[in-house]
C-alpha cells in the first residue's frame, strides 16, 4: 500500500484520499467509473456520465513540514485501518462530481498531514485524464504490484505523478 498524490494505492485498488474505513467507506477508481461505499450506501458513476470530477477542500501542506507529516498520515492510515481513525475524523475532502444532472459531492477522508500543492494539482490533473479516458486507474495498480515498500518520499511521488498523468 502506498500514498502518492490524491490517491491510495494497493495491488488491486485505487482510493480517493485514504483507504477503507471499518465500515468499508471509501471512493474507488476503477477504469470503469467511479464508485462510492459510504452511510448512503454505494453509488457508482461511470466515466462516459461525469463531465468533471475534482477534489476539493483538500488540506494542503507546507513544504518544511509536510514529509514528516506525510509519513505520519501514512502511518496512521495503516495502523487505524481496522479502526475508526483512532476515534478522531480524519479531515475531510469532496469530490464534486459534475454530471448531466447537476453537481454531487462525496465526502472522502483525507491524511491528516495534508498534501503539497504539486501533489494536488498532479492528483486533479490526472483524475481528468481518467475521465476524459485518456489514463487508466490500472497504471497506478500495475505500479504498485512491482512497488515494494511504502509511500514513495515526496520528490518521487510528484515524478509518479507527473508520469502517469502523460502515460
């Protein structure tokens, strides 16, 4: 498992900010669409439906602080991830989802470190890109199936990024 940018990486799942709660919360990008597991329920919305998907309020971090908070908010998301957070909310972000209908916002936990505006704006970029079809959630599964280790430090991450969002 691994966090770079926006997104929780495992060998089989890409999450939007942090993995599944103990309920099973989470936002998942598949090359389908998005889906959503959360009180309401699950709701899924395909790629070809969504004429924009941004990620908004997102706690962003300064640069002196933020790899020791990073790696912190790596660590918490493991250790908690049979919990409920260790019993304090983690801060949230939204998904605002715009379809033919109108917009939808989904609430999605974010590290409690906050990520560096880079990382946001790769992040924003290439979750465009998956929906524009041009990039693939599989790229970044298929990365973390040969990656060994943890989060990647801060300068890699930005350069994963960056090569998946011109893959």
């Amino acid at each position: 498992m691994a966090m770079v940018g926006l997104f929780w990486i495992t060998e089989d799942s890409v999450y939007v900010g942090s993995p599944p709660n103990a309920e099973g919360h989470c936002v998942r990008l598949t090359s389908e669409g998005i889906g959503a597991r959360g009180p309401d329920g699950v709701r899924e919305w395909p790629w070809s439906s969504l004429r924009s998907a941004v990620v908004e309020a997102v706690p962003v971090e300064g640069a002196a602080r933020g790899a020791g908070r990073f790696l912190a908010a790596v660590l918490e998301a493991v250790v908690t991830l049979g919990s409920s957070y260790g019993g304090e909310e983690p801060p949230q972000m939204f998904l605002v989802l715009e379809t033919q209908d109108g917009a939808e916002e989904v609430r999605v936990p974010a590290a409690t470190g906050g990520y560096t505006s880079q990382e946001i704006a790769l992040s924003q970029r290439l979750l465009a890109r998956c929906r524009e079809g041009t990039s693939d959630p599989r790229i970044l599964t298929a990365w973390s199936r040969d990656h060994l280790g943890g989060s990647p430090k801060p300068s890699e991450r930005e350069a994963l990024l960056r090569k998946w969002t011109t893959a």
